[in-house]
C-alpha cells in the first residue's frame, strides 16, 4: 500500500491499462505517493507511537514512522472525496521529519540537499529548504517547483476542477509599484467575460490605487479582493482599455469552473484549411470528450494544417497531453514510440518506465470519480500531420512543454510561435500530510530521442542551434484583438508563416518588454524585485502549473494499454 493507503481506490479501475504516472503532467498530485513504502510490508505506523525526535545529520527514519502525526490533526471526514481525515496527535516537529524522510527518499536531486535540523526552522521554511541549490544554465534556480499549498485547495482545483475567484487571467508585468497587470483572457461563461476586455490593465481596486499603492492597508484590500474565496463577496475593478478608455465593472467573487478548450475552429487560406484550438489546460478531465469532438470535425474538414494555441495552459493529465499529440501525429508516427520516459533517483530506478503515445479514449472523467461522459476505449481520431503550429508564453508549462517534446522526439516538425515556455520537464507524486500538499520533484522526463533538458524552457529561434530551442518565430504578444481572431498577432503570424515558411516582420511590439536568450523572454521569469514593501499574494506561472499537474492515487495498479502495445 501506499502511505496514503487510506485513500479509496475504486473497482472500476482495477480493468484498465493505463501506466502509473500516465495520468499526471509532468508533475503533481492530490493524493498519496506509492514510492516509499514495501508493498510486501505492512504499515504497522499508525500503531507506533512516535516518541523520539533526535536529530542526526544524514540518518532517516522510514518516512511512515510520521505520517499523518499532526500538531493540528483533522478530525470527521474530507467533504471532497468522502474519506474519514487519518490524522492523529503530534506536532509539528514531527511533520517536519515527515518531510525530512518523504525529501530523502524521493526527490530526485537528494543528494544535493544539505541536512539540516529541523528544529531551527517553523513548518513551511524547513521544507522550503529541502531541495537544491544548484542551478541552470540561464543562472536559473535548478528547482523551482518546490511548494507546499493546503490540501483543500488543491483538491478544490484538480478534483473539481474549481477555483476561485472572477475568472480573470492577467500578465503580471510587475508585482511591485508600479505594477502592471494586463488582462489576457477571460473564463467563458464569467460576468467578466461580458465586461472585461482583453488588453485591459487594471488600474484600482475597491478605490484603492493598484499601480502605486504601498501601505499595508492598501495591499490588504487588494489582496483581500484579488484573492477572496467568500462566494458572492463583491468588489470594484477599475480598467483602462487598450483604446484608452478607462471603465468600472463590480464582479462578485464565484467558485469558476474551467473551460480549458475555449475555442476551435477552421479557417481558410490560400494553401487550405487550418485548424485552431485555443486549450488553456490539460487538468480537467472534460476535455478529453472535447477534443475528440474537435478532432473527429477537423479530420470531416480535411483540414491540412493545426495551431494549437498553449499560450496560457499550465499542464495538467499527461495522459491528455498524450491523447493530443497522438491525434495530431496519427498512429504510423507515434506506434512503438515513447511519449515520455520518466527517470527517477537511483533509489527508485526501478519505477523508471516509458509512456507511450494515448489512441483511444479513457474516460478520464470517470476514472477520477465523475459520470461518464464518453465511451472508454474508443479509437481517437487523428489527422496524421507533418507538422504542427504551437502558440506559447511563461505561461506554456509541463504537459503542455511535454506535448511539443514528444513529437519533436518522433520527427513531426514543431513550429513555435510566441515567447519561451516556463521550462518544467520534470515531475512529482504529491503528498498530503496532515493538511498540507506537499510537492517535491521525483523525476525528469524525456522524449523518444532522449531529450528531455529544457528547463530553461523552450524558446522559439529563426536559426535554432541548440535542442532547446524550435524553430519558429520569437513574437510577444500585443492583447490588441481577441484569441483566435486571424488578425490577432500570434495567430496571424502562425498563417505567415503556413504561407511563407518564415516569420513576418513585427516593427513594434506593444506588449511588455523582457529579456532572454532569444531577445523574448519568458514572463514572469527570473524577475528580481527589490521593494520591501507588502506583496501581493501572487503565485507564479510555475507554482499554477504545480497545481494543475495533477495524479491520483488511485491509478497506481494500473498498466499501459497505448499505441506502444501494437
């Protein structure tokens, strides 16, 4: 069992072949980890009462000598899944070895992390610890998907597929004054997305300046509007539009159900028809039914090309990732191919394993404890393309990074459009711990051909010369049309280059300057800030793709049944 052995596992999976990290983006998890506990062993800890908490430098207990020990223990049962809370007495020194012990036996990278007593630091700073110093080639830190966030919140956005708030999606420019938050999207079905524009800044809240303001009072209200969860909780935004015009809109605060495929569509040109999918997620178990409506009407409308627009989707299920990538290349491209290789510490090499390219359905919903919503097993259908077209910013992460490197690894030519991705070709098992969903990195991935190193991200280059850079066309985006329009800049600049086999000429971009390798950068991305005022409670497109990278516990029996078996 695992140490989450708790968790309840449903019959209805036990049929199925689908492989132990199949269903997680490169990443994360809501549920238990099944690495570090012998099967062949009974869990005897939660008989073991725990007395000895003596440090000693580089000596670890088994991590189930801690589990679920808590300072504050739970009691009654999880609303979300129904399961009674396995928590029992402790406190907090013991969960801090419970992190020691998880650390150690699982992270990739452990044995670049230094021990230290965890007496000398509060819960969530002994963890924040607990990873590597070493960094990338950039100079960017090596490990920047270490985080711990509570367990509700999590369940809420990867279970539920829930989050809260107005459905607004910003480019944070700058978090500290004078910052600069500009509208990008907006979740379809929202109050906002009948009254918000894309383009638009945000210039107040509830009164209170958002550029400029300083004070601690002045942050609290921001805070307390931008990331309230008190449903029906109102507050007042006001926006300048890209024309100028500045605008009030009072939104109240509503649990927002995602809508990762926003839009799909066929557009005529010249040299045929192209399709467009604008996908902002692979964490929602719906879209699978989705996708295969999309792809089974592009395959009816002969459609010679494909944009699959990436811009903000974060990762998610890589089993989706892998769906989609297969509809894409077709079944004589991806047969006996690797989707993703996942490598592990040498602890646990022998969990090291191949996922192949997905060519039915799952019925993902189901199998996560939702209705079925589409038959299982069903061929998926593919259009069998060359070549593909990807939209990308920061915000491009994980599978979606795992999407445009397995069919590079296979030989269908990636063209990428936009701004350098986030760079996270590495994964978790997540782990609840008495409240707290702790993520670690457990292992890398790697495409068919081996390659797997971009955690620099991948960046769009005109004459690339290294691996982690694709061809394509290096453009920031300028939030002057709508997603999907022809006429908007990195759509319109997708059809150049279907036409012309190179990249337009952009005189000016409007949009935020950042630097990188390529001349733009990724957003959000290696920003130093020097006010020591109050913050903004903000997470970073990597911390987001943290969340949206989710596995469950649930699927850890479970073999693979893909193109790789024919």
């Amino acid at each position: 069992m695992s140490l989450n052995q708790y968790h309840r596992k449903s019959a209805l999976l036990l049929s199925l072949t689908i492989p132990l990290f199949a269903l997680s983006g490169c990443g994360g998890s809501s549920s238990g980890s099944s690495v570090v506990t012998n099967e062949n062993q009974p869990d005897t800890s939660k008989n073991t009462v725990v007395t000895d908490t003596t440090w000693v430098k580089d000596s670890f207990k088994p991590v189930s000598t801690y589990v679920a020990r808590c300072a504050k223990p739970r009691t009654g049962n999880n609303p979300i899944t129904g399961d009674a809370y396995p928590d029992t007495a402790g406190s907090e020194l013991l969960e801090k070895f419970w992190q020691r012990s998880f650390n150690n036996d699982t992270y990739l990278w452990y044995k670049e992390v230094v021990d230290q007593d965890p007496n000398n630091f509060n819960l969530v700073d002994y963890f924040d610890q607990l990873k590597t110093k070493e960094v990338t080639d950039s100079g960017s830190e090596k490990d920047q998907f270490h985080w711990i966030s509570p367990t509700s919140d999590v369940e809420e956005r990867t279970q539920l597929g829930v989050s809260y708030g107005y459905g607004i999606s910003y480019h944070k420019g700058s978090n500290t004054p004078p910052r600069s938050w500009q509208v990008t999207n907006v979740t379809p079905g929202t109050k906002a997305a009948d009254t918000i524009s894309r383009g638009s800044k945000l210039i107040s809240i509830d009164g209170v300046d958002f550029i400029n303001s300083r004070s601690d009072s002045d942050l609290a209200t921001i805070n307390g509007a931008l990331f309230s969860t008190n449903e029906g909780e109102e507050h007042t935004f006001k926006f300048i539009n890209t024309d100028n015009t500045e605008y009030e809109v009072t939104l109240a605060t509503a649990s927002i159900q995602g809508v990762p495929l926003q839009l799909a569509k066929t557009l005529d040109t010249p040299q045929g028809k192209v399709g467009y999918l604008l996908l902002t997620s692979f964490n929602n178990a719906a879209v699978e039914k989705d996708l295969v409506e999309e792809f089974t009407k592009f395959k009816q409308e002969n459609i010679t090309d494909l944009v699959v627009d990436l811009r903000y989707n974060g990762g998610g299920f890589l089993a989706l990732s892998s769906q989609l990538a297969y509809m894409v290349a077709g079944e004589e491209a991806t047969r006996n191919k690797t989707y993703d290789r996942l490598i592990y510490n040498d602890k646990l090499a022998s969990q090291n394993q191949n996922i192949g390219f997905f060519d039915t359905t799952i019925d993902l919903r189901r199998l996560i404890g939702g209705e079925t919503i589409i038959p299982e097993n069903q061929p998926l259908p593919a259009l069998n393309l060359p070549r593909v077209y990807v939209l990308t910013t920061g915000s491009s992460c994980s599978a979606s990074e795992s999407f445009m490197n397995s069919l590079i690894g296979i030989d269908v030519e990636v063209i990428q459009i936009g701004e350098t991705t986030c760079g996270k070709p590495y994964g978790f098992v997540s782990e609840d711990n008495c409240g707290s969903t702790y993520f670690t990195i457990q292992f890398r991935g790697e495409n068919h051909a081996g390659f797997g190193d971009y955690a620099d991200g991948f960046t769009p280059a005109t004459l690339p010369n290294t691996l982690d850079q694709v061809q394509g066309c290096p453009i920031q985006e300028d939030y002057l049309h709508e997603l999907g329009d022809p006429d908007e800049l990195l759509l319109s600049s997708a059809l150049y280059y279907q036409t012309n086999n190179s990249c337009p000429e952009i005189k000016a971009s409007v949009g935020l300057q950042t630097k990188s390798r390529s001349g733009v950068g990724a957003l959000n991305k290696n920003v130093v800030q020097k006010y020591d005022g109050p913050k903004l409670n903000v997470r970073t497109p990597r911390q987001d793709a943290i969340i949206d990278d989710i596995y469950f516990d649930q699927f850890n029996d479970l073999k693979t049944g893909t193109n790789n078996d024919k």
